[in-house]
C-alpha cells in the first residue's frame, strides 16, 4: 500500500525489513543484554502500557551502541496486532499477519526514509516522499516513518518535514535515531520526545564486549576507543588504523610529509578519519596536559611521542582543523586534496593564515 507506492517515487521510501540487518531478534537479544538499551527500551515498553506514545520519537546516543537495533524493535512491537506484554520478555509475535508482512519487507504502514546511511545528505525529495505515503490509508492502526542519522536532513528536507510533524495524521509516528540531535533544527527537535541512549563508561563496554563476543580484553580495549558503528558488534576494524596513526605521528614529528601522510590517509573514508584523528587528539592533548594515556596500551608509545612533540597549546591549535574536516566530510570535495588540506593544516595551522 503505501510503501509499496512510494516506492515508485523518485526517490524511495521503503519497508525496513528488506534485506535487515541485523535481524529482529538479534536486535530484541541486544536490546536486552546491553544495559544501556534496556532503559530507554522499557521507558518505550511503558510509554506504550500508558497509550503515551508520542507521534515524534527520537533515540539519541553515539554510532555503535545500538540505537538502530532499538529503534526496529520499538516498530516491530507497534506494528504487531498481539505483541507479547509479559514484563521483561515484551516483544513481537512475530505469527500475526502484520509482524509476517514486516518479515517479507512488504509492509505497508512502515517505511524507511534514506535507506542508505552511506548517503550522507538527505535531501528534500525523499522527505515528499514520505509525506505523500502518509497521505494514503493505513493497513493497520499505526504507520511509522523510520529515519535513521536524521541530522543527515538537509535544511529544505528538515523544513519539509517540519510541515507533517506541526500536523502529523492520525496514527502516525516519526520515529528517528540521531547521534548529533543539536544539528537539527530546534523546531524539529522541539516537536519529538527524546530517548536517549546513556554512555556506559569504559569498564562496563569492555567488560560486555568480552563477555558477549569473547574478546581478548587487549581487542575490546581498542573497539571502545575506536567507537564507531560496528562498536556492538564487536568486528574488528576493516580499515588501515595502525597506519594511520603512525602516519600521524610520523607528521607531527617531522618524520614524514604532509603529501606522504595524506596519500596514506587516502585508504580511509573522510568521515572515519575525522572521528579517528579526532579520538587520538582528545588522547594526545591529556597527555600533553600531564594526564595519564587513556588510549589501548598498543597506541601508548605513539601518543606520548606526539604529546612530547609539541607543547599542550600547540595541540589546542588543531582541534579546530580537525573539527572542520570533521563537518566537512559529508561535502562532495575532492578526496584527494581534502587530505592534503589536512595534513598541510595539521603540519602547520598558520600555513592559512599566512598564505591568505
């Protein structure tokens, strides 16, 4: 019904379930085993007991810890027409006629807005989109829009969204998950309430990833520090980080040039690299400060090398150039030179300045 005429769309709104990954059970398993989802999983579990369910539902917390898992969990339980209520077991039937549509991927009333989270701007076109498929009749008593990273919503897509949140139809839930809320407009995040999704500290994520993936400690250590989307996974990094802060190092020390790190760099989407640089900057500037390395002991000697090789001030100064390319990596630059810009800044941050 409505997803599946979306769908003919432009640019398509479609079923969750199609291809999902992971699956709905493994989701409901991690909801339930990771501390920090099983709170906002049974603040959800009791706003629904209250019939409080708002029509706007944002679950904010950091890329891989899980707010994608909650967020399938939290619609498949809506969708379902006899969903299991006993306390601590709430899930699916996973038998009723909605919850086998939603297994086919052929439901109507639940649709995924910008499927593809590699797409890292959504555009005014797919949120149309979804406002003409919640423009059709319902199949069940509930249709939910599911927008996953919604601070990927440019400006126009946001503004058009705003016009159905101000008068959302009846039987309606815009359900998001965002690691950023504070890039969206006030107006947006001022229409949904928030579940947020807490930090667990550094101990208590290591502990659980050993426990539940059978880690070594040494490789847990290091997931937590990477952080990133495959964090409750527990995989390995597919991605060349031993390189790259070497790399790192090797500019900061004056051991390799800013055209030589940058080629390195080259392997790496933007995005991972900023949040990776980022994550050894935080690192470096607290030794710099005469605080003990609070990174995996492996990555130690090469953070102490980089806080001894310029002074904690020093270190202030490419915070913001990290930031940049941070917030500039969803930009269709060119890859290439958007390295060597960063290492060139890096190496030096009044190079700008002084070639203004």
């Amino acid at each position: 019904m409505a997803a599946g005429k979306a769908s003919e769309k432009k640019v398509p709104a479609t079923p969750v379930d199609s291809g999902e990954s992971p699956p709905l059970q493994r989701s409901l398993e991690l909801v339930r085993r990771a501390p920090w989802l099983l709170a906002p999983w049974e603040r959800f579990i009791g706003m629904h007991a209250q019939g409080r369910v708002p029509h706007g539902l944002m679950i904010v917390g950091e890329r891989g810890l899980g707010s994608s898992a909650l967020a399938r969990c939290i619609s498949a339980y809506l969708l379902c027409s006899q969903p299991i209520r006993q306390p601590g077991s709430e899930a699916p039937c996973e038998v009723c006629p909605a919850c086998r549509l939603r297994q086919a991927g052929t439901h109507p009333d639940l649709i995924l807005a910008a499927e593809d989270l590699s797409v890292r701007d959504i555009p005014v076109d797919v949120v149309r989109a979804l406002i003409d498929a919640f423009g059709l009749t319902r199949y069940g008593p509930v249709r939910i829009a599911l927008i996953e990273q919604a601070e990927r919503m440019n400006r126009a897509a946001a503004n058009s969204l705003l016009k159905l949140l101000e008068e959302p139809p009846a039987g309606s839930l815009f359900l998001f998950t965002a690691e950023r809320a504070d890039l969206l407009p006030m107006t947006i995040r001022s229409r949904v309430q928030r579940l947020s999704v807490p930090n667990p500290d550094r101990s208590a994520l290591v502990d659980w990833l050993c426990t539940t993936h059978a880690l070594p400690r040494a490789d847990a250590d290091l997931l937590w520090f990477m952080g990133g989307r495959d964090l409750v996974a527990g995989q390995a990094p597919d991605w060349d980080w031993q390189g790259v802060t070497q790399s790192f190092c090797d500019l900061i020390c004056g051991h390799s040039s800013p055209l030589a790190v940058a080629k390195v760099w080259q392997s790496v989407d933007r995005e991972t690299l900023a949040r990776w640089l980022l994550r050894v900057w935080l690192a470096v500037q607290g030794v710099s400060l005469g605080l003990p390395c609070t990174a995996p002991e492996s990555l130690c000697p090469a953070i102490g090398r980089m806080a001894a090789a310029l002074s904690a001030e020093d270190w202030l100064k490419r915070h913001p150039i990290l930031l940049a390319f941070l917030q500039t990596a969803s930009h269709p630059l060119n890859e290439e030179l958007a390295r060597e810009r960063l290492a060139l800044d890096l190496s030096d941050p009044a190079l700008p300045a002084r070639l203004a």
